[in-house]
C-alpha cells in the first residue's frame, strides 16, 4: 500500500506541472474519397521562426493527437508522400480539436526527381502498437508471418510467434477473427502485400469491453489492416511438388473476399513434416525440426460477414488427418539424496494415426446501440490410434535396478463442446451498464488400449522377470457451468463502480477399468478385473464469489481495484472399489489491482496485480494406481486442496515515430501457496503400497501433493530501432528468468532451482522487393541446482542462429536460403550437441505477370538435422533426441492468384510483377 501511494502521488504532481499545457488533435483523411489515412507525418512549427515544437503521425483510423503544447501561436503541418502539403495555423489557449483534415492525392510527374524518405514505421496508441506495413519490404509472393516477423518486438520461439514476450493467441483481420485460434494458418493465408497496417495489443473481454471494466482476461492478439482496394476478389496460392524419397507436398489456399463477406478455403497434403500450408519452397515450420515423420492432410474453412446493420457472424472450421512416425531417446536424472543416484534410459518408437475435426463460430446481434447479445460456441472432436513401444532401463550408475519392455496399442476418442452467451445493456446515463455471460462445456473421452510388458528386476541373488498382458479402457465426462452478471455505475465523471456475482460448478466422472488378459490366443482370452488397478470415481467443484471494484480514470491514467469473495466446495467421491466420500471447503479474499500511466501518446506503462485460485484436476485427483510403465507408477491424490497465486505483471511500450525507435519490457512475477507439485517414493526395497500392489527395488511411485515455496520470474525486453545505412531493420532483445519448484523424494522436500539468462537479436532487410534477408540469433544460460541433491546441479548452453535470405537474381530467378544452427553444451552424453539445418532452393518465375513459379528445392543440404531439447520438472533433468525428417530433393511448382475487383486490374497486376531489374 505504501508504494501504491506513492506511485499516485508522484502521478498527482505530474499532472498539475503539466495543467498549463494543451493538446491538439483531428483526424486526416484523403479529400475525394474521405477514407482516413494512417501514418502521416503532422508537425506542429512555432509561428514565429517555423521551428519544430512536436510532431506525431496519425494512427491506424488517422487520428493523431499531439499533448504537452504550452500556450501560444503555432502552424499545424500535414505532409505525406504522395499528398499536397496542409498547413493550418492555430492559436492555443484552449485544448484544440481540428476536426477532419483534408489532403488532396497530388499528380506525379513520370520524369521528375523522386526524393526518397524513410516512412515512419509505426505508432504506439495506448496498449495498441500499430506498424505501418508498407515500412518493411518483403518479396512479392510473401506471406503475413514472412512480414510480422520483421516487426519489432515479435519472434518465433519453439515454433510459437510471441510478440512483446508474450504468445500470440489469435489473429483479426480487419478486427474479424480469422481461423479462431489457429495463428499459423491465419498467418499463411493472407499475402503480406495487401496489407496496408498491422496492430498488436492485448484483447480484452467482451464484458471487459463492454462495461469498460477490465476482468484481467486478455489475448496477446495482432490485427491485419487490409488496403482498401484489396477487399473484393480473389486471390491465393496453390503448390505441388514431388521429390526423392517419395516425398511429396500439395497445397492450395483461395480467399473470396467481398468488403465484408469473406470466405477462405485451404487444404494440404504432405510427408514432409509441413503442418500447416505454405507455398515457400524452404518451408520447414518456423525452423524447429518437429519430432518424428509426419504426414499431414488438412482442410480449412472460414467464413464471415455482416449480414445487416445488426447482425454480424464469423465462423471457421478445420479438419486434420496427421499421421506420426516418431522414435525418441531420453536420459533422465532424477533427484535423490546427495548419498544415491538413479538414472532412467529409454528408447521409444510411437506410431500415431490422429483425426480431428475443430469449428468456431462468433454470432454477435446489437438490435439498437443500448443492446448487444454475443453467442460463441466451439466444438471439437478427436479419433486417434496408437501402436507404441518402449525399453527402459533404472540403474543407479554403475549397475541396473531394473527393465521394462513394453508394447502397447490403444485407440482414444475425444469430444469437447464449449458455448458462452452474453448479453449487455447500456441504460441511459452513461458509464450504467448491465451484463450477463454464461458459459456451459461437456466433454467427453472413451479410451481403450492393450497393453504388454515384460519387467526385469536386478536383485541381490539373481534377476526376477513377470509378464503383463492387460486391457484398459477409460471413460470420463465432465460438465461444467458458470453465470457472472455485473453491475456498473458512475462516480463522478471520471470514477465508475462494479459489483458482481459469479456462480459455476464443474462435475467431473471418471471410470478406470484395468483387465488382467489369460488365454488371450483363446477366443480373445478371458478379461479378469484387477480391482486394485480399477477405480470409478466423481468430483464436483462449486464455486460462488461476489465482487466490489472501483475505477478511476483520466487522460494521463488509469487505476482500478477489486476486492473478491470466493467460496468454493470440493466433493469427491470413489465408487468402486470401495465406497469413499471427502469433502473439502475452501474461502479465499482475493484482491486485484491494475494501473496504467501514458508518458505520452507514445509511452505508457501498465503494472497489474492479481490473486487467483486453481483447482485439481480430475486426474490429479483420482487414487487410482497407473502402471502405463510398470518400473514409474502414477496415482491421484483425493485431498489436494486448491492452489492460490499472487502474481505481478509488468508492461512497458514507447515508440518514438521520428526515429522510428521501439522499446518494449515485459516482467512477471508469480508466488504460488499450496502449489500442486509432485512427489515420488523410490523403493529402497520391494515395498507394497496398496492391496495386491508391490513397488519393487528401484522403482517408482508418482503423486501430486500440495507443497509451498513455488516461486516464478521472467522478464523480456526489446530494442528496435532502422540501420539506414543498409536499408535494414535491427532488434535486439534480452530475457532472464528464475524458477524455484518445490518437489518431495521419500517424503523429504526441496528446491529444483533454475536460472535463465538470454540474449538476441534480429536484422531483418528493408531494401527491396528483390532481396530480402532476415538474420537472427538467440542464446540462452541455464543454471539449475537442487537442495536436494547438489551434486545433481548443472549448467547448459543453447544458441541457434538463423538465416534466412531471399534473391531474385535475374529475369525471374529466384534464390532463397534458410539455414538453422544449433550450439546444446552441457547435455547428456550421446545427445548430439551441434547441428546445422540448410534448406536451399533455385526458382523460375514463368507465366504472363510471373504468377507461376517452378522451384528445385532441396532439404537438409548438409545431412545434419537433428531434434534435441532439455525438460526440467520437479523430479529429475531430462534430456531427448527425436528422429527427424532427413535430406531429400523436392521439385515443384506453385501458382498465385490475384484478381482484384476494385482498386487493382490485370495491368496494375502486370505493373507490379514487371521487370525492375
């Protein structure tokens, strides 16, 4: 509370050192056509001697705003290339909204001099970092992701874009979702050069955004700004290739776009591990080699429009057909006392044959501007096969405890169904609304797999081997419901008030039946159940808060605190093998406090803290013993109590628009209570453990218990800024992160440290349309200790570098590279450490307008590719190495569509695909 105080009372004096000064603000729009236009350059001149007294560029809808101006008389200047210059003079004694101001398009003389400026390359509107699209210079056939990766603050990291630090959840385009939450195939169907702006911001709510009161929830979300004159026609790409190694790829993607009706249809067929379709002959999935060979089939579908003034619809649907040859080797050290050691080897082949089916649909109905209802249901369901096994084998460094020997087959079905309904009323004073939402999930799961295993047990006078052959099926449906409605009110004109009640309960089933199989060459042998090894069972959660928030805002900032009453049940209930009954009771006080101060128009800085509760899940609850690998035995743990987490998050922007300058820093902070960690009995000796279960010498037995101490840090920041001597893009960015888990081994707690430290950067090329380069670099420390066991601690290193360059040579030859290495110093031995990934391809642009292309690609150059990584949990270091795909030759041939009905004809297609060289 002492630093809250402070932090508004140094807020306080700013404002009133500031109270003498004004602003100036309006909008600019093209003359003729009145639509806005965004980043241009408006600068404020002293009338006096015309010196430059502030400045900005106008935002995405071509607003602008310029703050801080002391009284006096001024010209406010308009220039944009392409444009007449506006100039408007001002006397300031008051805040002044120019309203619109007009610029007219002015005609260009084809034997003039042309005088090159760098264009300003973005913008920062409160949390909404806009980029000007046409500032960063991307071949012609590029896709989205090729362009947002060049953006500041964005990068690919495990394969997952992040923008800002943060993942990026969705994408919009033109504010409409776009393929729901499937970001990569949102990203490969829009060609970079139709968009004409690009927005990054955290998506709050739908009740957020309708009562003004932020509820914390957000979507780190970017938003593609479509030209005008791209938002009727056709256009897309298509690709088929065939290579060595009966490798093959085909692939289409079409857009039909009609200003607000639009539909997309994309499919593709593959055994070159592509999950997603692009026509980039390099393409290898953000550059990380995925485990295992992978067939891919796919076919998308998104749909939306405004069917009238009221009713707008958006919807996607998507089926995937994905087939996994996967082999992988781990090592694991586990954590022991500092007097024993045990390690754990295991090869494993996998091979998985998986189906989905996934549709989302967003009906949003606003009958008068006082009403809005929003219905958005999903749906989602999952066929899959399995026909797996492993060899694995516990000894304690010099002498094995144990082996297994599994072979396992299964097939899972899996259905998810997701609905939430809101309504919102605004009464007639404003800042008085009312809001209703209401959520209700059912899922259901049907598992069924067979199972054979061969265990060997090292013991003092010799080795003792059993045999297993086993069934078992799995059957679990849950439901779940909440409704929240809330209130706000007014306080004054710059306070609002809210109250709110929440009610939810989410019921749980889950059904484990285990099978001993004899004579199963018999008439499919005879199935006897295994009492000790079955289990039904049944959670409810009910969960009732009410909630008290005041908010107070004004130009310069924003605070908001609430304060939550939660009370939640917990029922559990065991069935069968014997009836059981636990009940728990949990009430909690949770406070919650955001703030946001803006600098400028182009900084700000928000600081969010927030308290929570979250629950066990039905698996972690359910006391039934899972022997899925006979030496490393899991169960449940009926009473576990809830986990409570304090957490504090950090968020800082500023943009400088003259220098094209960009800061971000991202910090999080997290402390958990009651963590649900894990806890692992090692068998000094064969030990029993329930009725009927023996856990032999040097094996193992799973349980998630409660345990306090679980302590998180990370915090990212970037740095962009142009290098104007090579028409490039740089950024640089750094990360350090701290993690302490607690874990249990032999009913002894300790600490499972972390530390990480990382480093990068990116140059990306501004120069042309002809070549285009992306370099990037990023290196990571990782120190991790363990209280536990000290001699356990170990430090690694992991670097990969990246280059990925693009040329079009001459006459329509193309050449493009994308090479991957990888530094892992401080693995396991045997893991391979380094490796080097160079896909490199040649390409003819053939066809009138060169919308064809014939390409000669060929993948992993140098016969190198390879797959490791590190995990770190609360029990053991583990590091894998996963077959990957390897070198093949590939030919193939992509066409682009492009036939736009407005804005752009054949001969302007012809134009911008003409010889430049």
């Amino acid at each position: 509370m002492k630093y809250l105080l402070t932090f508004l009372f140094s807020i306080s004096i700013i404002q009133l050192t500031a109270a003498q000064n004004f602003t100036v603000k309006g909008v600019v729009k093209e003359t003729d056509r009145q639509e806005p236009l965004p980043f241009v350059n408006i600068l404020l001149l002293s009338s006096n001697d015309s010196t430059q007294v502030g400045g900005t560029v106008s935002d995405i809808d071509g607003h602008f705003e310029i703050t801080d101006v002391r009284r006096g008389s001024y010209l406010v200047k308009v220039q944009f290339m392409g444009y007449r210059e506006f100039t408007k003079e001002i006397e300031l004694n008051s805040n002044v909204d120019l309203g619109i101001l007009s610029v007219r398009e002015e005609a260009t003389d084809l034997h003039e001099v042309v005088i090159e400026a760098r264009r300003s390359t973005g913008t920062q509107r409160g949390d909404t970092t806009a980029f000007n699209a046409d500032a960063f210079k991307t071949m012609k056939d590029a896709s989205a992701q090729v362009l947002i990766e060049k953006l500041p603050g964005v990068s690919t990291e495990n394969g997952i874009i992040q923008a800002q630090g943060e993942n990026v959840a969705q994408i919009l385009v033109d504010g409409k979702p776009f393929f729901g939450t499937d970001v990569r195939t949102a990203l490969q169907n829009i060609p970079a050069e139709m968009i004409q702006s690009i927005e990054i911001f955290d998506q709050k709510s739908e009740k957020a955004q309708l009562s003004g009161f932020d509820d914390g929830e957000r979507l780190k979300t970017i938003n593609i700004i479509t030209k005008a004159n791209r938002r009727k026609g056709q256009f897309g790409k298509a690709t088929a290739g065939y290579g060595t190694d009966v490798r093959y790829l085909g692939g289409a993607s079409v857009n039909i776009f009609d200003e607000d009706k639009r539909f997309t249809i994309t499919g593709l067929t593959n055994n070159v591990n592509v999950l997603n379709y692009s026509s980039d002959p390099n393409a290898q999935d953000n550059a990380n080699p995925q485990e295992g060979i992978i067939t891919t089939n796919i076919l998308g579908l998104n749909y939306s429009d405004t069917w009238t003034e009221k009713i707008k619809i958006a919807g996607s649907y998507v089926y995937s057909n994905r087939e996994n040859i996967g082999i992988v080797d781990r090592f694991r050290e586990f954590i022991t006392s500092d007097e024993s050691n045990q390690f754990y080897a295991q090869r494993s082949t996998d091979v998985r044959v998986n189906n989905q089916h996934q549709a989302n649909l967003r009906l949003e109905y606003n009958p008068n501007e006082k009403n809005r209802f929003l219905y958005t249901p999903r749906f989602s369901a999952r066929f899959e096969t399995e026909n797996s096994g492993f060899f694995g084998q516990t000894d304690d460094g010099l002498n094995p405890i144990n082996t297994v020997e599994n072979l396992k087959t299964g097939k899972y079905q899996d259905y998810d169904l997701f609905n939430r309904f809101l309504y919102s009323h605004k009464f007639n004073k404003p800042g008085r609304t009312v809001t209703l939402r209401t959520t209700f999930t059912n899922g259901w799961n049907l598992d069924e797999s067979d199972r054979n295993a061969e265990n060997t047990f090292f013991e003092e006078n010799g080795q003792r081997t059993e045999n297993l052959d086993q069934r078992i099926t799995r059957e679990r449906t849950g439901t779940s419901w909440q409704t929240r409605v809330s209130y706000t009110e007014p306080l004054g004109e710059k306070g609002q008030m809210e109250a709110e009640y929440q009610i939810g309960n989410r019921k749980n089933d889950s059904d484990r039946l285990l099978f001993n199989v004899e004579n199963r060459d018999i008439d499919d042998g005879v199935f006897l159940l295994d009492t000790a090894l079955s289990n039904v069972f049944v959670s409810n959660y009910l969960t009732q808060s009410a909630e008290l928030g005041y908010q107070y805002i004004t130009d310069k900032y924003k605070v908001q605190a609430e304060v939550e009453y939660q009370d939640a049940n917990l029922d559990n209930l065991q069935e069968f093998p014997s009836p059981e009954m636990l009940n728990r009771k949990f009430t909690n006080v949770l406070p919650t406090v955001r703030m946001e101060y803006k600098f400028s128009q182009n900084t700000n800085i928000q600081l969010d803290y927030d308290t929570y509760t979250n629950e066990p899940s039905v698996g972690q609850l359910q006391s039934v013993v899972d022997n899925t690998n006979p030496i490393q035995l899991r169960t449940g743990n009926p009473g576990l109590d809830q986990s409570f987490t304090n957490q504090l998050r950090l968020r800082f922007r500023s943009n400088n628009p003259d220098a094209d300058r960009n800061w971000f820093i991202f910090a999080q902070s997290r402390f958990v209570d009651d963590f649900i960690s894990n806890s692992v009995l090692i068998a000094d000796e064969a030990t029993e453990i329930q009725d009927g279960i023996i856990l032999e010498r040097g094996s193992q037995l799973n349980k998630p218990v409660n345990l306090d101490g679980f302590q998180d840090f990370r915090s990212w920041f970037s740095y962009g800024m142009p290098l104007g001597f090579i028409k490039s893009n740089f950024n640089v960015n750094a990360g350090l992160g701290y993690t302490q888990r607690p874990g249990q081994v032999n009913e002894t707690i300790g600490f499972n440290n972390s530390t990480r430290l990382s480093t990068g950067f990116s140059l990306s090329s501004n120069i042309s349309d002809q070549v285009d380069f992306n370099v990037g670099s990023r290196s990571s420390f990782n120190q991790v200790n363990n209280t536990l066991n000290p001699n356990l601690s170990n430090d690694f290193f992991q670097q990969r570098f990246r280059v990925n360059f693009n040329w079009i040579v001459w006459e329509g030859i193309i050449y493009r590279l994308d090479l991957n290495h990888q530094i892992n110093n401080g693995l396991a031995a045997g893991f391979d450490a380094n490796f080097t990934l160079v896909n490199m391809s040649v390409g003819k642009k053939v066809f009138n307008n060169q919308r064809g292309e014939v390409s000669l690609m060929v993948y992993d150059l140098l016969g190198q590719n390879a797959n490791v990584r590190r995990n770190i949990t609360e029990t053991f270091i583990e590091d894998t190495q996963s077959n990957v795909l390897q070198q093949y030759v590939m030919l193939s041939f992509t066409y682009n569509l492009r036939r736009f009905s407005k804005g752009m004809d054949e001969k302007d297609y012809s134009e911008m695909y003409s010889e430049t060289n």
